[in-house]
C-alpha cells in the first residue's frame, strides 16, 4: 500500500511504525476471509482491510477520529486472525491499537458510552473492586438481567456464585517439592483470580509438583490489556511498568527461568511489552527482558518435560483455541499435544480460527455481536459431541459456558486433575 507520510509526521515513532505496517498491506483481501466481523456482518468496513483503510486516512491526514471510523474499530474484536491468513505480514495488532491511541486522544464519546468505559477500565484490573462489583450485579440480575445494550450484557453476565479468594493469589513463594528444578514467577492476573481462582491453585500444583518454585511477585498485577484495548496507553503503560519492575527484581534477585501466564490474553500482551516500552529510556531493555522469558503454562510445560498422568481419563475434549493463544502467540498444537498424552480424546471443532466474542471487554461493550458469535461457537462446539471443552483463557472460558452446559474448564485444570490434583468443578466422572 503507498504511504504519503511527511518526513516531519515519520519522526513520531509511532507514525513511523504505521507507515511501515501500512506499506506491507497489498490490498489481497484474504483477511476478509477470517475475520468474524465481516463473515457476520458483511461489510468491508468491518473487515480488517477496510480498517487499515480507514486507519490510513486518519493518520495520514492528522485527523481525529471520526464517528464512522470509530464504529468500525469499536466492532474489531482484536482477534487477530487477520495475522495469521495475511502473506504479506501486516501487523494488524500494533496498527489497530495506535488507532484505539488516536481515537482515544482525540474523539469524545457519548455520555453513557465514555462512562460505561471508564467504570470497566477502574473496577475490571482491580480485584477487590471487581469482586464487590460482582456481588452487586448478583444481587441485582433477576431485576436487570433483560434491560437492553451493555448494561444488560453485564448483569446478564454476572456469574451464579462468586469463588472466595485464594490463599495463593497474594505475594509470597511456593516451593518446589522434591528436588528443585527451576524458578518461575506467576502472573495471577486481575478478573481471573475472581472468578476462578482455581485456574492459578491448579497451576502451581502442576508447577510444584513437577519441582518448580513458583513465586507471585511483590506489586505485579494486571497485564494492562484491559485499558490498553481501550487506547489508554497512560494507564496500561502504568500497569504494566508497574509488572515490568516486579518481575526484574526477581530476576537480578533470586533469578527467573520464566514468567507464567495461564490467561492467553494476558500473555500476548506482555510478550509484547518489549515493543510497548521499545522507546522508554528507563525501562525499554528490562520491558524486552521480561518479554523474551514469558510463556504461557503449556509452554513452559513442553521445556521442562510433559506431566506424567497418575490417572486414565476416559473423556473427549474439545479444545477452543483462544484467538490469543492461536493467533496472538502462534500456540496451536501444543495444547492439544499435552491433552493427548495425558490420556485425553481431544476433539478440534470447526472454524475454529473464528472468535467467540469475547475478546476482553468486547462482550460487554458489544453485546449483539458478541452473542452472535458465541451462538455460532457454541454450535461448532456441541457438534463434536464432547464431554468436557478446554481452553487456555479465562474469557473464553466465561463466555462459551455461557452458552452450554457442557463444562468448560482451563486446560491446567485437566492436566492437574490426571497428575494428582483434584477434579476440576463440573468434570462429568
């Protein structure tokens, strides 16, 4: 795609790195092919080629962000899977998310929309804070659950019983039993340490288990996708740092062999805090440092050797892929590969590079949409006829058991269960 950048708007590096982006688009259009947005709704506006378009525009010409272009980057899921059919190596990714900068910096929302935003980017990456929000919409679903738009999205949404908090979720190290194999350090997140604290108990008993240390840093917390989908890059850009400077002193400390994130869409965006930080004189090389150590849990577990199951699993799986763990970090696999030695059938559904909606804050923020394509998921799913789904990110996981009974469980939680852990809540023995 040609450029018409000035040479003074190319000394942003931030323009620069969309000049760049932009000029690898060559207008194929296979991307229309996979995004769920354009296969649901039909528009090319709504597709990632008419959003480059549109992004393009506005860069280009120094605009700020018009009503018409910020409903159709409202609409994008972020799912990338725009990445993974582009030949030509777009990065969507960072181009999308310098225009959610842009729109954020320069267009005013209505009322109730700024408003719903701001309340979800406060409470969300807080813990405590999100847990009395729960209780609140608990309280209040059998009176709210049917009002239309967001609001009803998230008391509809408020889970049927909210989990107390886990012992393990606060600063403090777990030691390896048996003969110490390494050092890790913990990501245990914001929203899933509430609403199913035992994704990360089932993760250290793993880790632990298996001779590795585990410790949860002093002053990590939320990864910042959350605000950072949002185009707030101030307070992602915070939560963020906040982690980068918690995980470094563990690493000039005691050291580090990797950081652990079993939330997929965390793990994508701090595997991308190097280029996050890429022109932070302070924090820039140890932002790459924490990059280049970070794994998701089934990562790590492929390096130091698949868990030998205690037990003989007699269930189907079918695995959902989270477009942040397929898309995102390029893991498809694996999963399925560890699942399988484990003793577990393991099912694929089909389109399984389509998302199921709900993508961070994207389930609340766009309600219909968001439940369209989790009708569609859900029906790819029930057809394999499985006896349980797996899936390696706490919104996936909220979102599909949502929409069926079949339990829907992290996909640590199974593999804890056959090396000697507990059964996972739900799991049909």
């Amino acid at each position: 795609m040609q450029t018409h950048f000035t040479l003074a708007q190319l000394e942003d590096p931030d323009l620069a790195v969309a000049n760049d982006i932009l000029r690898k688009c060559v207008h194929c259009g296979f991307c229309t092919a996979t995004c769920p947005t354009y296969v649901t709704l039909g528009d090319e506006l709504d597709s990632p080629r008419g959003r480059i378009y549109q992004i393009k525009d506005m860069l280009e010409g120094d605009k700020p962000a018009s009503s018409k272009l910020v409903k159709h980057i409202d609409r994008c899921l972020s799912c990338l899977s725009c990445m993974t059919t582009c030949p030509s190596g777009v990065h969507y990714m960072h181009l999308v998310d310098l225009a959610r900068a842009r729109i954020h910096e320069t267009y005013e929302r209505p009322f109730a929309d700024k408003w719903l935003r701001k309340v979800l980017a406060f409470v969300l990456p807080n813990p405590q804070l999100f847990r009395l929000s729960l209780i609140g919409a608990w309280l209040g679903k059998p009176f709210l659950k049917g009002l239309p738009g967001p609001i009803g999205a998230m008391f509809r949404m408020a889970p049927k019983s909210i989990p107390k908090p886990s012992a393990w979720d606060v600063p403090q190290t777990i030691p390896a039993e048996g003969v110490k194999r390494g050092r890790v350090a913990l990501m245990t997140g914001c929203a899933q340490q509430v609403l199913q604290p035992k994704i990360n108990e089932a993760t250290i008993r793993l880790l632990t288990r298996m001779g590795i240390e585990v410790v949860v840093a002093q002053g990590a917390g939320c990864c910042g996708a959350l605000v950072h989908h949002m185009g707030d890059t101030k307070t992602s850009h915070g939560q963020a740092a906040a982690n980068i400077r918690a995980w470094t002193r563990e690493m000039d400390g005691d050291g580090l062999d990797a950081v652990i994130i079993n939330a997929s869409g965390c793990g994508t965006t701090v595997k991308d805090y190097g280029f996050m930080f890429r022109t932070d004189p302070v924090l820039s090389d140890d932002a790459a440092r924490v990059s280049a150590i970070t794994k998701d849990i089934t990562e790590y577990l492929d390096t130091i050797g698949a868990p030998k199951p205690t037990r003989k699993p007699d269930l189907t799986v079918a695995y959902h892929s989270a477009c942040s763990m397929q898309h995102g970090q390029k893991i498809t696999a694996l999963p399925k590969t560890l699942l399988n030695q484990a003793g577990f059938k393991v099912v694929s559904p089909a389109e399984g590079h389509l998302c199921c909606g709900s993508a961070g804050t994207y389930n609340l923020l766009q309600p219909e949409l968001a439940e369209r394509l989790k009708a569609r998921k859900v029906r790819n799913i029930e057809a394999t006829q499985p006896d349980v789904v797996a899936a390696g990110n706490i919104g996936c996981i909220q979102q599909i058991a949502g929409g069926t009974a079949i339990p829907v469980i992290h996909t640590v939680e199974l593999l804890d269960w056959v090396t000697g852990g507990p059964a996972p809540d739900g799991l049909p023995l």
